[in-house]
C-alpha cells in the first residue's frame, strides 16, 4: 500500500473541526443523544470511543496488508467488538458508578460508525502512525461535539457543569418561582433538540465562513 | 492455497483466537472486581438503611432473596429486602429495611425507577423516603393526600399519587412475604 | 426589474380581499375578549402578569428570530401576540413567569420561525411552546400546579374539575363550569365566554366552524358512551363538554389555520380526531386534561387528512390520467 492520501497531521486536524464526526459526518448518533445528559457520561463515553478507535486503527493498519476485501468488513468488526468488550469489563471494574449509568450504552460502541468508518476510510489503507493520528483526531472531534451538547444539556437539565465529580453549580438553586431546570433537557427530547440547533448553528458558521473566503478569491 | 476457505479465511481465524484468549484474561483478571462492585453496590446500603448494621449476608427465605443485617460482632441486627414491583411508568426497584422482629421499617432506599420526572420521580427524595423511617409494619401501610394522622400513614407525593401507592405496596408486599417465609 | 406576473388558474375565481392575516389575528383578539373578560373575573391579576409575560415575550421573541434570519421584521400582523395570548390562557394562573416566557420562545422560535415564519409551521406554535414546557417544568404545568391551597382567590383552592374527577371521583356542577367559576388554566374555565368568542370567530369566518362542529360532536358522541357504559354520579356529557380546555381547544386552538387541513371535510376530520384524541386521553391516560397533546398529534396527520380530502372541482372530478 503507497502512501497517498491525507497525511497524519492533516487526518489529525480534519478530524476536528472539518470533519467533526458528529456535526459534519453525523456519525455515532446514537450515544450523542443517549449519553449526553450529563459532562460525565459524555466525557466516559468520548474516552471509551478514543480507546477503542486508536485500538482498532492502530492494529488495522497493522494488518493491513493481510485483508481480503470481502472479509474486511468481519475483521474490522471483530477487532472493535473485542476492544469495546475490554473497555466495558475495565468500566464495570474501575468506575461501576459510571458503568451503571451508561449500561448498554458501552457495549453498543461495537456499531459506532465512527470507528467502522475510520478503518475503512484510513486505517484499511494508511500506515500506522497516519492511522493513530488519524483515530486521535477523530476522537478529539466526537469528544468536542459530546461536549458542547453535554454542556447545554447539564447546565439547563440539572444547573451544573461536571456536577458529579466537580460539582460545579453554574445555576443557583433558587425557590421554584425564580428559576428551575428543564426537565426536558434531561430526557431524550432535549438531546434532538439541542442536537438540531447546535447542527443549525455550524452550518451557519461554515455558511458565513465559506461566504467570507467567496468574497476574498473574487476580491483577489 | 488461495482458494481454500482456510486460505480466505485464515486471518478471522487467528484475530478470533487471539482476541478470545484475550477477553478471557481480561474476565478473568477483572472478575472479581466487578463482583464485588455489584455486591458491594447492595451491601454498601445496609448501613443508612439498618440503624447499627455494616454488612449483610444473602440468603434466601420464602422465594426471595433478603439479606441479614449484621452489625460489627457479626450479629444480626436487622434485615434488608430487595423488593420490587410495578409503579407507575414501570418497575421499581427499592430496598427496604427492617428492624429484627420485622415490626418496624428503619429505611427505604429507591435503587431504580422511571417514574414521571419533576413527579414521580420525587419518591427518590430523601424527605419523602425518610417518612417510612420507623413506621410500624402491622397494619399495612397506607398512602395519604393529607399530612398523616395515624402512625401507618404516609403523606403521599403531590401529584403522583400512583407512585406513592405503590411503593408503599411494595413495601407492605415484601414484608408481608418475609414474614411468611420465616413461618414456615 | 420584476416580471409581470400572470396568474393562470382554473375557475371559479375568488379573492377575499380583505382576508389579511392582520385582520384574521385581530379577530382572533376581538374574540379572546370574552375570554379575558371571564379570567379576570376568575383570576383577578394572575390573569394580567401571565398574558402580559406571554404577550411580551413572544413578540420579543419574534423580532429576535426574524431579525436573525434577516427577514422583515412582521410583528405588525399580529401573529406572534395571538400565539402569546393563546399560551397564556393555556396556562395555569400561577405558573412561574420563565414557564410563560420559555414557552412563548420556543413556541416562536421552534414552533414557527424555524420553518419559515408565519403560514410555514406544520404544529401549532402555541401547543408546541406549552408541550415544551409542560415537559420542561412538569412541576409548574402539571394537575398539581393548578391549585395554590392559601389563595385569596377561591377558585384556585380547589383541583380543577378534571383532575377532581379523574383522582377523587368528584362532579362539579354545570353552572360553574358553564360560567367559569372553577379552577383551570386561565382562559378555559368559562364555557360560555368560549362560546361567545367562538361564535364571533366563525361568524366572521376567521375560523372554520367545521373544526369545532368535528371537536364537539366527536366529544359528545364518545361522552355519551362513556356515560352510557361507565357513568359517575352528577358527570354527564354537558359536564365533559364544558369542563377543561375543550371549548377554548375547539374554537382558539384547534382553528389555526396553518396547522389545520385545507378543504372543509378535512377540517371536520381534523375536528373529529382532536375530539376523540381527547376523550381518549381523558378517559384512559394519566393525565386528566388532552387538548394539548390531541392539537398537535392531529396537527402531525394533516397532510394525510388533505391528501384524502381532496375536494371535487366544479364541474365533476378531474378524470384519471391512463397509463401510458
């Protein structure tokens, strides 16, 4: 396999912001709206996927040279059911609090299309170093977008931020005739919610930005 | 060679061995741990739910499995019974705690519930379980709308009256099985 | 430089040209006086600070979002302070201000600017801001939240008659609830001030009485089984028809006319499965009150509802084309 294509440091930056996983891929949907009620579960859940991607990135490449393309599919998925297995027994193990509240959510990392997508895209014909960086950035990005969903849900659901292991309160908790949280954000609805505005304003931001660098190459 | 299925598939064979020896000895190695999470997880409620207890011991009487609250001697103090049974949105899943003689309750702990949030959900507050808090056990107990007037009523939650009921029926369910399975 | 516009459609030609969306939304207003009239004689002042946040926030709401997408800003034809209105009398007299306020932007924002402003939204925007908060703030929205134990105001001492009925198995009388003298959110209670608002909207044609003739006769019809089949004491369908926020569903809420089908059989359809939807929720869920909940589920079917109600052209139905 040559070494064409993006190199380590431009797979590592496009995994970003270019091509963040959940707002301009949107992949790896599923635990975006289940696990982002709170910064803990998202932060768990972001750590589990860069684990298991730079796992199963690093050792497709690895093998690489040895994939029939009609097995490819059964091999990647093989590899990232065993590392996302792992993650769960060392969850259950070291942070059962966390490993209770995600539940199935863990184990259903196995058909996070990020990690499939990344082998197949990179991995599957890249060498290991672009790979690894490749699987970094990626994470990076699903771990940025988790984030900022999380963010908006905790501090409107419950008025914290990182209130389980910080506790950090950014509302105050007042009589319920001044203020109270949103439920809603709590429940799966706020997540669809959250999730569509968030996506509205990326689009909005790269519109303006595409705008402004229209105007620079006409200007020029 | 080539066309072989071994020679297709040679390579799933071989990432199907390694990885299974592997998940092996990460079960193997962790297992433990993770048992004693989930039993600590029970066990660690003992405490705030027996007044004077600070471990248990499963055992199982009349088709369901309670735990003996033991105190630092090792003797039994009390009981501590996984019930669960319908609430309003689904099931629930408390722990209840008794005193030896099984004639008063000394705690209630929610483990898990999916009950309306804002209403329902409120039978998890520590001011509403804390009510159960030394109730008698004979007669039942029963949920009230107003503040309670005899010593077997508990104020119910404000609107969600389904829920409070049927906590207090758990409750008033586990009890009554514990007590007969110790009949017999 | 704009084309000429040349309009081309079949006949028969009709234009209502003083239909304006200003003047449909200041009918709307007209006809919420009633209404008004009898929450301030139930609510006193409870009824003036919830329409005033309502009222307020929405148009706020409404020049924020349209100024956002660069549009004109059109709080002029009056749409967002109807919206406003509608949520604040759907609303419980006590509710804390940021449930009136949170409601009436996400009822603008979510509920109509996002899909293209006035005349785009496919659900009610006032239902969708009051879903959205009654999920938000169960505590503040919910049957609980209706009464307030030491208040002045009689009315608000006691459960409203629906969850009355639905947990105690208590009957109010007719009278009260014809006249507004119960407990309920703030522009429901009075039957008659409903009535006299509805009967204006549709006289004026601003509202299609096919909606609320769908909605009473759907509630009447199940009503009457419900009374023949289970009856509770002193309850009858009068009491199902006038209790909660049916009236004010049928005429305000049910009669938007974005949201609701286009041909008039569509309308009774819509009217039908709101009044059903309703009495099924009423009857058989945990909530005691469904008109919220009925609007918008039948909003979600109207494009079903039109494509089979499609109405015959004058002149006899358009013949199929054959297949090639």
């Amino acid at each position: 396999m040559s070494q064409d294509g993006p190199t380590a440091v431009e797979r590592f930056l496009n995994g970003i912001i270019p091509e963040n996983p959940t707002y301009r891929q949107i992949l790896g949907i599923c635990p975006t709206l289940a696990v982002t009620n709170t910064m803990e579960s998202a932060m768990t859940m972001a750590g589990t996927v860069l684990f298991v991607l730079v796992c199963s990135n690093v050792l497709t490449s690895l093998i690489r040279g040895l994939l029939k393309p009609h097995l490819r599919i059964l091999v990647f998925t093989l590899t990232i059911a065993a590392f996302v297995t792992i993650a769960d027994r060392f969850l259950a193990a070291y942070m059962y609090d966390m490993s209770k509240v995600l539940g199935p959510y863990i184990p259903l990392v196995i058909v996070n299309c990020i990690i499939i997508a990344r082998c197949e895209i990179c991995a599957a014909k890249q060498g290991v170093w672009t790979a690894f960086m490749d699987a970094v950035g990626q994470s990076l990005g699903f771990m940025l977008g988790l984030m900022s969903i999380a963010t908006i849900r905790e501090i409107l659901g419950f008025g914290t931020w990182f209130g389980k292991w910080l506790g950090w309160r950014v509302i105050p908790v007042t009589a319920p005739e001044h203020w109270s949280t949103w439920v809603i954000m709590i429940l799966p609805p706020g997540a669809f919610i959250t999730l569509g505005l968030l996506m509205g304003v990326m689009n909005w931001i790269e519109a303006k930005h595409s705008a402004r660098a229209k105007k620079a190459t006409v200007a020029a | 060679m080539k066309n072989s299925y071994i020679g297709q598939a040679w390579l799933v064979i071989v990432l199907s061995l390694v990885f299974g020896a592997a998940l092996a000895g990460v079960q193997a190695a962790l297992k433990p741990r993770i048992e004693q999470n989930k039993l600590n997880d029970t066990l660690g409620q003992i405490p705030s739910l027996v007044p004077g207890a600070t471990t248990g011991q499963a055992e199982t009487i009349g088709g369901q499995t309670v735990y003996r609250a033991l105190n630092d001697q090792g003797e039994q103090v009390g009981w501590m019974i996984p019930a669960r049974g319908l609430g309003f949105a689904d099931v629930l899943d408390l722990l209840v705690g008794l005193n030896k003689d099984l004639s008063r309750v000394t705690g209630l702990s929610v483990l898990e519930q999916k009950e309306t949030p804002g209403l329902g959900d409120r039978i998890t507050e520590p001011r509403w379980r804390d009510q159960f808090k030394g109730k008698p056990t004979i007669p039942d107990l029963v949920v009230t709308k107003t503040a309670p007037k005899s010593d077997s009523e508990i104020q119910g939650v404000t609107g969600a009256t389904i829920s409070s009921v049927s906590v207090a029926g758990i409750v008033n369910g586990a009890v009554a099985r514990l007590r007969e399975g110790l009949r017999e | 430089m704009p084309s000429p516009a040349i309009h081309i459609a079949p006949a028969p030609h009709l234009f209502g040209g003083a239909l304006t969306t200003q003047r449909m939304m200041f009918d709307v207003l007209l006809a919420l006086v009633p209404v008004l009239v009898a929450a301030l004689w139930q609510f006193r002042l409870y009824a003036v600070i919830q329409l005033a946040i309502c009222m307020v926030s929405a148009v706020a709401a409404e020049a924020l979002f349209t100024a956002m997408r660069k549009k004109p800003i059109l709080v002029r034809d009056g749409s967002a302070l109807v919206t406003g209105a509608i949520l604040a009398f759907s609303l419980p007299a006590k509710a804390p201000w940021y449930a009136g306020a949170v409601g009436s932007f996400v009822a603008i924002g979510i509920g109509k600017v996002i899909f293209g402003g006035v005349g785009q939204n496919i659900f009610n925007p006032a239902m969708l801001g009051r879903a959205f908060a009654m999920i938000a703030f169960p505590a503040a929205l919910g049957a609980s939240a209706y009464v307030v134990p030491d208040s002045p105001i009689d009315g608000l001492t006691h459960a409203t008659p629906l969850t009355a009925l639905k947990m105690l198995g208590q009957s109010t009388g007719l009278l009260p609830l014809f006249l507004g003298a119960t407990n309920g959110s703030i522009g429901e209670t009075s039957a008659l001030a409903c009535l006299l608002g509805g009967a204006y909207l549709c006289l004026r044609r601003t509202a299609s009485w096919e909606i609320p003739a769908g909605v009473i006769a759907a509630t009447a019809v199940i009503g009457l089984l419900v009374q023949w089949f289970s009856p509770v004491a002193g309850w009858t369908v009068l009491h199902e028809l006038c209790g909660g926020a049916l009236l004010f569903g049928a005429f305000f809420i049910a009669t938007d006319p974005v949201s609701s089908p286009l041909a008039p059989r569509g309308k009774f359809v819509f009217g039908l499965g709101v009044g059903a939807l309703v009495m099924l929720i009423r009857k058989l869920s945990g909530y005691p009150e469904g008109v919220m909940f009925s609007v918008l589920i039948m909003n979600a079917l109207v494009p079903l509802i039109n494509r089979a109600t499609i109405p015959t052209p004058v002149g006899g139905p358009v013949p199929a084309k054959k297949a090639a």
